[in-house]
C-alpha cells in the first residue's frame, strides 16, 4: 500500500512569502527559529484556559461536559494522506448518477449509513453515523482550493499551507503559532516527524513518538546533553540551529509529556489501548488518538495536535481497501471521543478530518479511481454543531470529469482558527472567511 | 578550517561517502583532492567489503506461496516479513562494509528518486532486483537507466501496471514518471499524463511467475501526442523521449546537487552549470565528477546546507568507530528499529515522492532517537582509541575518529561535562557538527 507524508523537501530554497507579502530568505526563516526556544524552563506562558482548575474539575468526572467555549479549545487534525474517495465516504444515495457512473466501484444505497434524505455515510462509518446522530459529527462536503492540481505533493502542500495560489513553504497552523509566540508544548505532532501543516516562519511543532518519551542515560547524560544544546551556534549555520532546537525542546517536552505516557504518577494514567488491535497497520491511528486523549485529560498546555493515516490512494480495488480504511478512520475516532467524553473540557476539542484531493467520479477498469478534486471535510466532536454545511457537489455538472468545488477550504480554517484557537484569522491567512456553521 | 584541504576532503566523503575514518582521511589528504575524487569515481577498484556482504541468494516470490487458510497466512507472513528485514539489514551491512561507498550512496539516492516501497510491492526479490539496477547503472548515463528501472517488477507492480490497458488507462506511472522521475511537475500538463498513459498500457507483470509481458489486446497503439510530439508512442520510446528533454537534464540535475551539495530549485544558477553537462550524454558519473568540483561544493552554503540522512547517520557512526551493521542483528541496538523512528526504512520510503530532506529529519521525537541509539552504539563500540587519552585531549580525539573539523562551543561545554567517554562519544554523535552531512 502506498502512503503519502511529508513532500520532498529539495525545493526549500525558494524564498516564503509571509501573509503580509514579506519575502523570507531560509536563512531569516530558520535563524529565526533559536530565538523561540530557550533551555529547560516550566512552561509558564503556556497555561491552557481552564486546565488552572483542572484538580477541581476532575472530581466532577461524571457530569457532563462544559459548553463549547468559543476561542478557547483544541484541535485535533487529523491527515488522510493519498486522496480520500469523497463521494464513497458520503455517498449521493438518490442521485441516479452515482449508481450508474460508479457501478460495482460504488456502495449500493441499501448498505449505506443514513445521513439525511439525500446521503449516507459508508458502511464502515458506523461509529461516525452514531456520533452524527448525536449531533456531534459536522460534514462539510465538496472543499477544495481554485486550480485543483491532482498532484499529491502539490495538492497537500496547498491544504498544508493555506496558500493555494503560489509555493509557501510555512504551514496555516504554523503561521498561527507564529502569530500567538512559539513554545514547544503548544502544537504536538504524533510520530516521529512534523508535517507541514505545523511548520511556521519561526517555529515548528513538537514531535511525540507514540509510545514512550523518557531520556535515556540517566540524569548525568541528560545533563550533558542539556549544556551542548544550551546555546546557538550561529557560525554553523541555520540547520544546526534546528538541531540545538529540537534538543533543548525535547528536554523540554519530555519533561512534561514522558511521565504521563509513562502513566502511574499522580492524577495520570497511561495510555488506554484496551482493544486496540495489535498490528501496528491497522492500529496506528488508534494509538496515536489514545495518545492525544492521554495528554488532554492531563491537562498538558497543547493547543494543536496532529496524527494521521495513509494508504488512501486506491488507483486498483478500492472497495475492500477503502472499506478497510475508513473502518479505521471509524474506530478511532469513536474511541477517541469516547476516551475524552467524561473530561470536563470534552467540548473545546475538535478534530478536523481532511484529505488531498478526493477521487474522480467515473472509475478505471481496475475498479478503482484516480486523483479527483473536492472531497469531503469531517468536523467531529462534543461541542460540535452536527449537520451538513455546504452544497454537495454535483455529480452531472463536472469539470474534466471532476466535481467542481463548492466550499473553500480556507473558509474551514478560517473558522476553526476563530472559533478554536481564538486567533483572528487574518494573522493567519491574510484575511477573514465566511464562517462555516460546525461550530 | 573550511579552506583546510583536510576539512575538504573529509566533506567529499561525508557527501560522496559515509565519511572517512581517520586512516582514509589521512591517505586522501596525501593524495589530494582531485586525484581522490578520481579514486573514488573509479570503478575498477576492487571491493573486497563487498565481495564479503553478497545480496541474499535464497528470496522467494512471496505471491506463489498458498495463503488460503489462516494457517498458511501466518506461515506466509513470516516467510515475508523474514526476507524483508534481512533484505533491509542486508542492504545496511553492505554499506557498512563497502570499500566504494560511492556506488551504495548513489543507489539510495536513485532509491529515493526512483522509489518504490516494499509495502506495496510485497515481493523482496523485486526491491533487490531494483536495488542491483541502482547498484549496476546508476553511474551510467540516464536514459538507459530510467528504461530499466521502468520496465522492472518494483516499478510495474508499484505503479500499476497491471491496471493500465487500453481503452482504460490507469494514469498513476504516466504521471509520476514526469512529475518526479524525467522533467519535474510544472513541465507538463494533465493531458500529456493522458496520453502517456496510453503509452504504458498492456505492459505487465505476472505476480506468480514474475515475468513482464506485453499483451497486444490491452496495448493502445493508436497515436498520442506528448509535449506537442505525436506520434505511436510505445513504452520505451516515452521514456526515451522524457529521459532526453532538456527539462529532464535540469531536474535531475537540481535534484543531484540538491542531496550532495544543498538544496535549489532548477532555476539556481548552478544547476545551469550541471545540466550543462548532463545534456552532453546524460552520463552520471561525469556529472557527479562535474558537481563535487563545482567551486560552490564546497562553499559555506554546502558546508551548512544538508543534515545527514538518518541512513548515513547510522551507517556513518558504525563506519567511524569500525563497526558492521550485522553486528547488531542480534545484540541491538537494532538499525532497522532506529531508522524507522528517524523516518527512513531502507526500502520502505513514504511515497513515490522519495524521502524529503533536512527538516524531515529534525524533530524531538527524533532528537530523542538519535540520543537513545549514540548512547546504545557508544556503549557496544570498542573505544581503546579514546579510553587511553586524558581527559582534556578527549574531544579532538573524537573529532578526529568522527570526521569532523572541530566543535562549537555549546558542543565542547556538553563534551566537557559529560562524565565518562562513553557519553562524551554520545553527546558528539548528536551533536549538530556530526548531524549535519
């Protein structure tokens, strides 16, 4: 199977354009970058509203959640690298022309998820159709950007940065934490390596392995190694002061984050994988969204944080792959609302599901389907206003034999960069969008 | 430090190489640049590492092997997962040993340009296969190189091949060939996707057998028009035509000097100079020549401009303190395990997009990596070298094993407090004049 991440990088020399249309060279870009960190220092800046109250609130457990609060939540976005199949996650129940142009590539309308009169969610989706049903599953069908490029590469960097109409190499969530001041507890990415999406001008996310985050070596190492990443070592040029950086952060992050993975310390618990299935294949985004719910009942500082799935680009035989797919898509997210349902914060958290580019209408031969354009975006969580939020695209008046975009999707960052992260979303995008109704 | 011909020299193996240890540095700086680099161009020095590491002989197609019961699955999957990682620690041990780096250094960058994944291709036999083409070819002119990798197993099963026929083309090698592999994204336009796909149709590898056929009923040979040529494009006259546009010469070209030197887009003016040379024949080895004697190779630009790839740092590290990669199989730290949590499983890259460069590499979650494997590998390495210098001389006599020109203050403060040399070796593993290629 193949999976998608992270795009070949050899074009970093081009010059970023900032949002207020500043050229950075890489060099300001990334000398840029020591200045946000310093050594190993509580993190007192990065108090998340309403974790002070965390002790008082947990004993409260069993009530229900707070309301959402408007600016003040945390987003869990969650990458499906290699173009999801769109129009078989929500599937067109009544238009002929889904049944007739997809034929044995598509899902019949009996075995669907019953979304409203007009859709239904894939049969694998059946967690997501009861969080629906419960109002808390927003679906925002047929995003896209103008000029869709049907490179993956391509395609991702414009979803990753926000910027659709010329190469920026910083990432929407990046420029955000540019904007608000990088510290390396506020955005987490789970695995070993940041996408884009999370990488700004002067700072980047912090990487969690799935697993355990503890220094080896004992306190002598960790302080050895906390004096040769204590200073900038500017005449090495600006990659070696990113290696300095991740040093000093993950002394940092680890600090907080590795004792509670670790589980076992006081108000802590580790990590809960009970049924998450072994093999690591069908299980790495269940594991990773246990992670996340681990660290928000700790009350960690983290704003933002990233997991993701690949495997989605089914050019042959897509039926089983994609049914397998959105199965895990499906079980994760169940189990991660549930795993945070009882927190006292449950409704600040929202997790945004997005992919590439979805999939051409008419299949190939191979019962599969190439690269297409709009696709569908999942708004999923328990201060989430449920629903369908924009015009389904359609499937008779297409463009090149793809549907035709009726959501921006700068519109969907936009609100979640308002109405989560309580940033204007001029800072981040260069202007405000239309607010979409999920929140 | 940077004009020291020493400095130089240990660069040119850090990047053409897996750095020197002090003996090699020691003999090439004797010899000087020039005649070094002809040295390491040479392919007719003899290779005893190599001769000791020979591919494995005894893979198996996995696709013949009956998997119908859970029984037999089980059974299978282990005869897979088997071949695959000896086939990764193979590929490790080679380059461990290897008396002529350069030959495993350019098949992993043509692994990372022509990549295929071992997830989806799930046969063994075709990524060593495809390896050997990197191994035998890649210092060979381009064009006969990218027509084998083409009509090879690895490629045709990992793009599809199999599904593209005519009257149904499946696009997916058609566009990858010339958004990543000849002339780059931005030189083309969907429509010559369309059309070269139906270039490629009919063109197929039997999974059982393994044998590449073409078979006439699903081959279009109508005519297509690519990059305004029409003509009756078959398979090999489209790669053909790709691999000598001049578009191509610039891409890869931009693309070599992007993982040896440091990063550009094709309309840097260096890339003008190499694929200036790449034009006259395509020939890779005079232009691998052509760029480590740029004058800009060895600028403050290159010198700063590339961080190790998490293979060369591994393979690099036991390099430098005489050890082989089947060292660990047994005993840990397992190199497999540590490159998959830096990013980069030999055979295994996230997409056919290759490996991205330097900030791919950089992250906690790997800084913590690095740390764990420097102290696992200071603690299995023979260290009679260092154990015998007091303490003062200590970091210069890592500096020396390593290949690396000096430290910055922030490194020595950290080499000076670290306690034993044990972790002193540790520290300056992870420290940035080591991490940087």
């Amino acid at each position: 199977m193949r999976t998608f991440s992270a795009r070949n990088e050899f074009t970093v020399d081009l010059p970023i354009t900032c949002p207020d249309g500043r050229t950075l060279t890489r060099r300001e870009v990334l000398g840029g970058i020591g200045v946000a960190t310093a050594a190993l220092t509580a993190p007192s800046l990065l108090a998340r509203p309403g974790s002070a109250a965390s002790a008082g609130v947990r004993a409260q457990a069993n009530l229900a959640p707070a309301p959402r609060r408007p600016g003040q939540g945390i987003l869990v976005l969650v990458t499906l690298y290699g173009g999801n199949d769109g129009i078989n996650t929500i599937v067109p129940t009544q238009d002929p022309v889904y049944a007739a142009v997809r034929g044995a590539a598509g899902i019949p309308a009996d075995q669907t998820l019953r979304l409203n009169d007009g859709f239904g969610f894939h049969p694998s989706l059946v967690g997501i159709k009861a969080l629906f049903d419960q109002g808390k599953v927003g679906v925002v069908p047929g995003v896209g950007y103008p000029a869709p490029n049907r490179s993956h590469f391509r395609s991702m960097d414009i979803w990753q940065s926000g910027v659709p109409e010329r190469v920026d190499l910083t990432g929407w969530l990046g420029r955000w934490h540019d904007a608000v001041g990088a510290d390396p507890m506020r955005m987490l990415s789970i695995g070993p390596s940041v996408p884009r999406a999370l990488v700004g001008a002067r700072s980047s996310a912090s990487a969690v392995p799935n697993g355990t985050f503890n220094l080896p070596g004992g306190a002598p190492l960790t302080n050895a190694y906390l004096e040769s990443v204590r200073a900038p070592t500017p005449e090495l040029g600006a990659w070696a002061g990113r290696i300095i950086d991740t040093g000093s952060d993950l002394l940092r992050v680890s600090a907080q984050i590795g004792p509670i993975l670790k589980g076992g310390g006081q108000g802590t618990a580790a990590v809960n994988l009970e049924g998450v299935a072994d093999d690591a294949k069908y299980s790495v985004l269940e594991r990773q969204l246990a992670e996340v719910a681990t660290l928000i009942r700790a009350k960690v500082p983290t704003r933002v944080y990233s997991v993701s799935l690949g495997g989605f680009d089914t050019h042959a035989n897509e039926l089983g792959t994609h049914a397998n797919l959105l199965g895990v898509v499906d079980r994760s997210l169940s189990k991660f609302l549930a795993d945070i349902a009882t927190d006292p914060m449950a409704s600040d958290v929202v997790v945004v599901v997005y992919s590439e580019f979805g999939r051409r209408v008419a299949p190939n031969l191979s019962n599969g389907t190439d690269h297409g354009t709009a696709g569908p975006v999942l708004v999923v969580g328990h201060g989430v206003r449920g629903g369908m939020h924009a015009d389904y695209p359609s499937l008779s008046d297409l463009v090149d034999g793809d549907l035709k975009v009726t959501t921006d999707f700068r519109r969907i960052y936009s609100t979640i960069i308002d109405q989560v992260l309580g940033t204007d979303p001029a800072a981040v995008l260069g202007r405000r969008y239309d607010a979409l109704g999920f929140l | 430090m940077a004009d020291d011909p020493r400095s130089r020299i240990a660069h040119l193996y850090r990047r053409i190489g897996f750095g020197a240890t002090p003996t090699v540095l020691d003999g090439a700086v004797a010899a000087g640049f020039d005649a070094t680099v002809d040295s390491l161009f040479d392919p007719s020095i003899s290779d005893a590492g190599a001769a000791a590491t020979p591919p494995p002989s005894s893979l198996v197609l996995i696709a013949p092997i009956p998997a119908t019961s859970a029984e037999e699955k089980k059974a299978r999957n282990i005869v897979k997962r088997t071949q695959n990682i000896g086939l990764m620690r193979w590929w490790l041990d080679r380059m461990t040993a290897t008396e002529r780096p350069l030959a495993e250094k350019m098949t992993l960058f043509w692994h990372g340009h022509f990549a295929t994944g071992i997830e989806k291709v799930d046969e063994a036999i075709y990524m060593l296969t495809q390896n050997q083409i990197f191994r035998t070819a890649g210092l060979g002119r381009f064009e006969p190189l990218a027509l084998a990798v083409a009509k090879d197993q690895a490629m045709l099963v990992w793009l599809d091949a199999n599904d593209n026929k005519k009257g149904s083309p499946n696009e997916n090698f058609a566009r990858e060939l010339m958004e990543l592999f000849t002339i780059g994204i931005g030189s083309y336009t969907d429509g010559d996707v369309r059309e070269a796909a139906r270039a490629f149709t009919g063109t197929r590898v039997e999974r059982r057998t393994g044998t590449i056929s073409v078979l006439a009923r699903q081959l279009d040979s109508s005519t297509k028009t690519i990059l305004g040529d029409s003509r009756n494009f078959g398979f090999d006259d489209t790669v053909s035509f790709l691999a000598n546009r001049a578009e191509t010469a610039a891409f890869v070209s931009a693309k070599l000097w992007s993982r040896f030197a440091y990063p550009v887009t094709t309309s840097d003016p260096v890339v003008a100079d190499i694929a200036g040379v790449f034009r006259q024949g395509g020939d890779i080895t005079t232009v691998m020549k052509a760029i480590v004697r740029h004058p800009q190779f060895v600028s403050v630009a290159a010198r700063q401009g590339l961080v190790k790839q998490p293979i060369e740092w591994v393979v690099g590290s036991m390099r430098a303190l005489g050890m082989r990669a089947n060292e660990f199989e047994v005993l840990g730290p397992d190199p497999v395990g540590t490159l998959r949590d830096l990013n980069q499983v030999p055979f295994n890259p996230p997409s056919v997009g290759g490996w991205p460069q330097n900030g791919y590499w950089l992250s906690t979650a790997t800084a913590l990596t690095r740390l764990r494997y420097a102290i696992a590998l200071a603690g299995r390495a023979n260290l009679s070298w260092l154990t015998g210098v007091a303490a003062p001389g200590r970091p210069d006599a890592i500096a020396r094993q390593l290949s690396v020109d000096g430290w910055s203050r922030s490194t020595l403060g950290g080499l000076q407090k670290a306690s034993t040399p044990k972790s002193q070796l540790a520290i300056a593993l992870t420290s940035p004049e080591y991490v940087l290629a």
